[in-house]
C-alpha cells in the first residue's frame, strides 16, 4: 500500500513540475485572447479560456500560437509563458495609436542597474566548483510554415525548367546544375543539416573549465560546421543587450510583474533605439525577467526588428542560490539562395532572376540552434586529472550513444536528414558546399 502511494505522489509531483502555463493577451491594451490555439509540430495541444490561459503537460521545444484576427507567434516553451498578439485587420491598425516613448522608465533602468552589481554573485562562476551537461542541436532547415510555399516553388521551377529550350552545356556545369536542383528537392523532405552534440562541462576554481565531448552525430557531413556551434550563447556571460555598454542602443520599461515557481519576477521590455515603427503592430522586440529577490535573470527574449529575420531566447533556474543556464534557442535567417550556383544564376534573363527573387520570399531557410543544461551538480570532486590537456576533449564522435542524451524526440524531418541527407552526402559534395 505504501508502495502504491509512493508511486502515486511521484506521479502527482511529475505532472505537477512539468506543467507549463501559457497567457495570451493582445499587443497593446493587455487584454486576454480567449480561444487561440496552441499547436506543437502541427499537433494541436489546446485553447485558451476567457481569461488567455491554457495550461498543458506536453513537452515541447517550441510553440505556435494563432487566433483569428490576430498575428502567429512562435513561442520557446517554458513553465510560464507570455505571449502577446497584434491585430492583422488593417482597419483595427490604422484606429490604434502606438506611442513609443525615446526615454527608457527610470524604474527599468534601476532593476537592470541591480542587477548589473549583483551579476558575479549569482553566477555560478561564483562557486568553487560545478558540473552540468549539455545538449545541443544545430540544423539548416525551412521554417515551418515554408514548406508547403517551398514545395510549390519547387514544383513550379522544375515545370519552367522543363519548357525552357536546350542549350549545350558543359558537362561540369550540366552536372553542377542537376546536384543544385536534386538538393533543393531534399529540403522539401529533410532539414539540410543537422548536427547534435552531448557534453559534459566541469568547472572548477582552481584547476578552470573542461568540456568533455561525449558524442556528437552529424547529417550530410564528414566535419561539423564549427562556426554554427559557436552561436551566441548566454552561458556564463551576460546578454549583451542589458551590458552597460550598450544601454543607450536600447530603450527599457518596466511594464508588469509576474510570479513564477512562487517568485516574484519583474518583467521589463525593451526595443532599439531606431524602433521607430513597430513592425506588425509590436511596440516591443524584446523582453526579460528579473527575479525580484536576487534581480538575477530569470529569461530573455531578444528579436530582430523584423520578427521573421530572427529571435534568441535564453531560460535560467536557481540551484543552491546560484542561476544556470537551463535552455537557449536561437533562429536566424539566412540567404534562400544557399545551394544556388552562380554559374546557373548568369544564364538566366533578368526577369527569370526576378521571379525566382520574387517566390523565395514566400518562404525563408534559417538556422535554428536549440540547447539544453540540465544535471547540475555543486560542489564537485575537484581531480586535477580531469582538467588536464585541453580545455574541449572528445570522448565520443561517431553517435551510436547520442540517443541517450536527446532531450526530446527527433522529428520527422530530422530523422530524414539522418537517412536522405546522408545517401547524397558524398554524390552532392555536401562538404565542399558547406
């Protein structure tokens, strides 16, 4: 019976820690939005109720949400989320009157200030020793809502290919041109690269920092890009958006408070100084909380101007007083011409090139970083053995183990790129084009 109960109350405490609550209001006025939907990979999870709140157990990397009326938003899941909508009835735009003040709230100002002086003692360098592992997961892919609009493209350019006359080509440029076209139908079914990394990060007062690689696997590649893994992280480093440094490229104002895990959090929005027009009806590009107690940061959300061009989130947690990194996630924009050819590109007329200029924008290629922290363990067995040699070692790099250390699972589509990607990996040069 006490095993039952045991088991019981541990159910009940897992559901309990896991659930994520969601708030969506309207971009402006703050009102709640009743009945929008929360979808995860085209799943949807639920509604939310008169109020804008939907609470939920499902683990999710990141979060759609739609109303009628309303802009789609994309959310990084999190145990409480809020989430503002702007109206997309032009009519709506045009009668609502958005002020953006060019003075940042002296009270903002005053909790960033605090928590400039107290950034050392709540990060964990400040302790003699700690330990943690990481997740990471790094692709090139279309953003969801292109694959369809790159699917039509796709189809549409072959069709025009197909009715263009033939002209003699060279076989080197015949074969450049036929790898371009084969890889771009690949994106339409697999991410165009996909990289995943576990480690295991030590750090210690007195012998520094070690990351012991404990496996990586990578789609379509011999190599890992490098430069993709050295993305912008937060860990261990303030968000450059709140350094004093760069205050005055940024405008701040304290706008509410939110309780979170049973503390309290100031929530504090901010836009760059040349946010002279909001975008979509967004007053704001960015927002953080603060924890009331500590003035640590509890989370940041930073995005481009154009929303579409890119955002960065980064979630902290407390363990023993101290606030690690738990997630990250990271999308930004690239070039929709990535595979393409030059030499393909000069034999088209002007107004081919325009064209096809004209139906990339209908959907967007990007690079999408997600990270997870987790297993956190202070104080540690300090051994001057295990910080030796360099400061990255590989233990592991041909990810037979890399399963293991998944903090969710992998989509379709990046299951494909472990299958399509990888059988053209060596007939496309993958390499050499990355």
């Amino acid at each position: 019976m006490k095993k039952i109960f045991s088991l019981m109350f541990s159910a009940v405490c897992i559901s309990a820690f896991s659930q994520s609550k969601i708030i969506v209001k309207t971009t402006g006025d703050n009102l709640p939005v009743a009945n929008a939907t929360v979808t995860c990979d085209k799943k949807v999870l639920g509604k939310t109720n008169a109020a804008g709140i939907f609470n939920f157990n499902e683990k999710c990397q990141q979060l759609k949400v739609a109303a009628r009326g309303f802009y789609t938003e994309d959310v990084v899941q999190d145990k409480l989320m809020e989430v503002f909508l702007a109206k997309e009835d032009p009519n709506t735009q045009n009668i609502e009157t958005v002020v953006l003040k060019d003075e940042s709230d002296p009270r903002a100002l005053e909790i960033l200030r605090k928590v400039n002086d107290n950034y050392k003692q709540n990060s964990p360098l400040s302790l003699d020793s700690y330990s943690f592992k990481s997740y990471e997961k790094v692709s090139l892919d279309l953003d969801e809502d292109s694959i369809r609009a790159y699917q039509r493209f796709m189809a549409k350019r072959i069709d025009s290919l197909r009715k263009l006359p033939q002209r003699p080509m060279k076989a080197q440029e015949k074969k450049d041109s036929v790898d371009a076209l084969n890889l771009m139908k690949l994106a339409g079914e697999s991410k165009i690269f996909l990289w995943e990394r576990a480690a295991e990060n030590l750090y210690s007062k007195k012998y520094g920092e070690k990351i012991n690689i404990l496996d990586n696997k990578i789609a379509g590649l011999n190599e890992p890009i490098y430069e993709l893994i050295a993305f912008r992280s937060n860990k261990n480093k303030m968000p450059r958006e709140i350094q004093e440094e760069n205050r005055n490229l940024y405008r701040f104002f304290l706008t509410d408070s939110i309780e979170i895990d049973g503390r309290k959090n100031y929530v504090i929005r901010f836009r760059q100084v040349d946010y002279k027009e909001p975008v979509n009806r967004r007053k704001y590009n960015g927002y953080l909380y603060v924890d009331a107690d500590t003035y640590a940061l509890k989370k940041i959300e930073s995005n481009s101007k154009i929303k579409s061009e890119g955002s960065i989130v980064s979630i902290w947690k407390p363990v023993n007083n101290k606030w690690f990194l738990e997630k990250e996630n990271f999308k930004i924009k690239m070039p929709a011409s990535i595979f393409d050819r030059n030499r393909d590109r000069k034999n088209k007329s002007k107004s081919e090139r325009e064209q096809e200029n004209a139906d990339r924008k209908k959907f967007g290629i990007y690079a999408f970083v997600n990270a997870d922290y987790f297993d956190v363990k202070t104080p540690i067995d300090e051994s001057k053995a295990e910080f030796k040699g360099y400061t990255i070692n590989v233990e592991k790099a041909n990810g037979t183990s890399i399963d293991q250390y998944r903090t969710e699972e992998l989509t379709q589509r990046e299951k494909n790129s472990y299958t399509v990607i990888d059988s053209v990996s060596g007939t496309y040069k993958l390499d050499q084009r990355a």
